[in-house]
C-alpha cells in the first residue's frame, strides 16, 4: 500500500527528514522529495500550466531517483528537487512541442481533395455554360466534338466514321472549339 506524502508544513516531519553526515545525497534527496511532493505540485502547475504537467514531471523526477543516480553532495535538497521536477516538466513540453509542430505542418501540407460549397456552385454554374454552348452548336459539330474529346478518336476515324472529308471534320472541329471558347471566354 502506497502512503501519502508527509505533510511538509509539519514542522517535525521536516526536521525528522534533515541530512546526517554520513547520509547518502540520494537518500537525504529521496526523504525530502516526499516532504515536500505536495508543495511541488501546486508550484509545477503554476509553472507548467497544467496539473497533468507536474503529475508527469513529478513521476518523472520520483522515476529519476529511484535509479539513484551518481549525485554529490547537495547543499540545499529542497531547491535542487524542485529545479529537477522543473526541468523534467519543461523537457517534457519542449519534447511535445517539436512533436505538435511536426504534426501541425503536416496536417497543413494536406490540401482538402473536396471542393467547399463555393467552389462546387461555381463549377455548377460552369458547366452550365459549357452545356448550353454545346447545345449551341449544330448537331454535325456536336457529334464531331463529342467524337474527338468525348470518345478520343483521331481525325481520319471521325472522317470515315461520319463518311466526311477529313479536312471537313478538322473545319467543323474548330468552329465548334471557337464557340466554345468564344462561350466559355466570358465566363472568366
């Protein structure tokens, strides 16, 4: 079973916890981490910006002298435990910093293949014009048309097809085109 903290407003829990001589820095650092565990965290989520923050940097920190890394003697236990949580708390936002700001330039490289609304009713309108300027044209054009950019056939096909002179498919193939042009030329 895990206990709570020590209460570090507890004068004596706090003297009980003062550093012998011949104590280990990592123990005397161990005892008062959980000291004062209650008074880092509300001074993490002033400093951080989120309870989250601090529980993190916090586990962080109690992670981190749990190993029992190589430490000196440190003078004063209280201020190098909270710059510790402090550290660990802001390499934790600078980590995910680097991170969002890989993803957001991600996301933002991502163009939307979907046109909105506007662009939808202007293609509508669009082809709109382009389908009464096809109606336009007289019935031989419109087929020729429909038969080079609609089917892909190649002009001596359209020729032998609709039994012309290929120089006449090439004819009506242009005024056609320039109708369209001419049409769709005022849409823009």
């Amino acid at each position: 079973m895990i206990e709570d903290p020590p209460d570090p407003n507890n004068s004596n829990a706090a003297r009980k916890h003062d550093a012998s001589p011949d104590e280990e820095p990592n123990e005397v650092l161990e005892r008062t981490f959980l000291t004062m565990y209650r008074e880092l965290l509300p001074y993490l989520e002033n400093a951080l910006g989120s309870s989250d923050a601090a529980l993190d940097a916090l586990q962080d920190t109690s992670e981190k002298l749990a190993r029992r890394p190589a430490i000196d003697t440190v003078r004063d236990p209280r201020s190098y435990l909270r710059r510790m949580a402090l550290n660990f708390g802001r390499n934790r936002r600078k980590a995910g910093a680097r991170f969002l700001s890989v993803q957001q330039a991600w996301l933002e490289g991502i163009v939307d293949p979907a046109p909105d609304p506007e662009m939808r009713a202007a293609a509508r309108q669009d082809l709109a014009i382009v389908l009464d300027a096809l109606a336009e044209l007289p019935g031989r054009q419109r087929a020729i048309f429909f038969d080079k950019w609609r089917d892909g056939l190649a002009l001596g096909e359209i020729a032998k097809l609709r039994g012309l002179h290929r120089r006449t498919v090439e004819k009506e193939l242009k005024r056609a085109i320039d109708h369209l042009r001419l049409r769709v030329g005022r849409m823009t």
